[in-house]
C-alpha cells in the first residue's frame, strides 16, 4: 500500500501536495494553512452540472475527481474530502451542516451546505472550504470575537436556540448574518438529498448558474461564471465580459487549469 494511502485507498500525500503541503503534526496553525491553501489550489466549481457529469457523495469518486484529475468541486464534495484529509492528519473533527440567511429574513434549508467542526484542546473551530466567497481561515467559536480576513470582518454569536451564526461586516459596524450552524454531527450521507436538488432542480442556483471560483494566494478573489470573469485583488474588481462558450473555456484553462476535455 501506498505509504500515504489509509485503509479505503486514498493517497493523502497526493492531497498534501496538491495544496502545496506536507504532513504536520494537528495544530491550529497549520488548520489554518490548510484552509488557505485549500482555496487557493483547489477551486469551487460546478461544472458537471453543465457538462453532462453527474456529483456523487462517494468518498472514492470526489477523491479522484478533485485530486486524481485536479478538478475542483462543491461544498459537499470540497468539504466531504477535507474532512477525510483532516481525519487522517489526526485532527479531531466532524462534518455539520448550516443553512444561509436569506434577503426575506428566512434561512435556506437546514442540510444547505456543508461544514467542518474541528476540536483543538478546549477550542471548537468552525472549518469551510466549500464556498464562493467566504472565510479564508478557520473561526474559533468564541463569541464576539472579531477576525479579519483581508478585506472582511467575521463574528460569532449564538441565538437562544443554541445556533451559531455567522456574521460578516466590510466596515466592522454593520455585520449581517451569512449562515448559522449547529455543533451537531452529520454524515456524508445525510445530504445524498439535497445534493440530488442542488443539481436537478430547475430552480437550483447551480443549474441556473456555470460557476468557477479560487482565492489568489495575495488574499484576492478570481470567479468565473457564464457571462463574465471577474478579478478582485487589493479591494480593487475588474470584471471581463464572456461573450460566447470557447471565451468561457479559455478561461477555465488560464485560470483555473481545467481544460475542456477534462469535464467530458
């Protein structure tokens, strides 16, 4: 056996080295490596959607599309597999979920999105790699404690029904909620659902929607979607208009490094 493989025959050094890694001993300082580098190597993308593939929640199956064929994924797929590689790099932790807050004052549905709860000594940790646009490091579930990642404020509050929430400012004045969460375990399994809805709902945001999105390693923000690409860097945009189907392709590429093959 591979001497970076465990026992359902994933090489984790290979995961390592995606991300520009290797193996450390469980620290916080190196979670928050791991979050970082996993957003800059490893983009948000929802492309089988679009291109006749089909996302299945199997271990095996995310762990060779993300890393074996350096395609990227969605929140359950990015998150599902961080999980297996922070397990296996002796971290104590578990998959939850969390539901986003809506413009009407509703949340979206409980299983929404997926994320990480890690345990270091007495500290919780909120972990998420499986987002567009959003934390760049793991949050300790401190309550009113202020972090910055580059450009944006975050803060955690519990509400009186025992529920974390989320919340984020540009002015450190404002914050709004972006999604709350319980410190409850889930299995993979338990979003096999919503992970069906999310890719064949014709009302999905997903199905609606071609969108490829990384971190730059200075902190800024590259996304990709159907009609434009759009670079944020030093709290500066640039938005560059896709006219047609092989403009959104050689982007992908220069971009992202996925080629057009790759998503048959």
């Amino acid at each position: 056996m591979n001497p970076g493989a465990d026992s359902s025959g994933l090489d984790f050094n290979s995961y390592l080295k995606r991300i520009g890694l290797a193996k450390e001993p469980p620290t916080l300082d190196y979670l928050k490596r791991i979050q970082k580098n996993h957003l800059v190597n490893i983009p948000f993308e929802n492309l089988d959607i679009h291109y006749g593939g089909r996302i299945v929640l199997d271990i095996n199956s995310i762990f060779d599309k993300i890393i074996s064929s350096a395609r990227g994924g969605y929140c359950f797929e990015l998150n599902g597999l961080l999980y297996n590689l922070l397990k296996w790099l002796g971290y104590d932790c578990y998959l939850t979920s969390a539901s986003f807050y809506e413009k009407d004052g509703t949340y979206s549905d409980p299983l929404d999105h997926m994320v990480i709860i890690a345990t270091l000594g007495e500290t919780d940790c909120l972990v998420d790699a499986g987002l567009t646009n959003g934390i760049t490091h793991p949050k300790q579930l401190k309550e009113k404690e202020i972090t910055l990642d580059y450009d944006r404020y975050y803060v955690i509050e519990k509400n009186i029904d025992d529920e974390y929430l989320l919340k984020r400012s540009k002015d450190q004045l404002h914050y709004e909620t972006f999604y709350k969460f319980r410190k409850k375990e889930l299995k993979l399994i338990q979003f096999l659902e919503i992970n069906d809805r999310h890719q064949d709902h014709p009302d999905s945001y997903f199905v609606k929607n071609k969108i490829v999105s990384r971190l730059d390693a200075e902190g800024g923000r590259i996304v990709l979607s159907n009609k434009k690409l759009k670079l944020t860097t030093g709290g500066e945009t640039q938005e560059i208009e896709i006219l047609n189907e092989d403009e959104f392709l050689s982007k992908l590429d220069q971009y992202f490094g996925i080629k057009s093959p790759d998503l048959i």
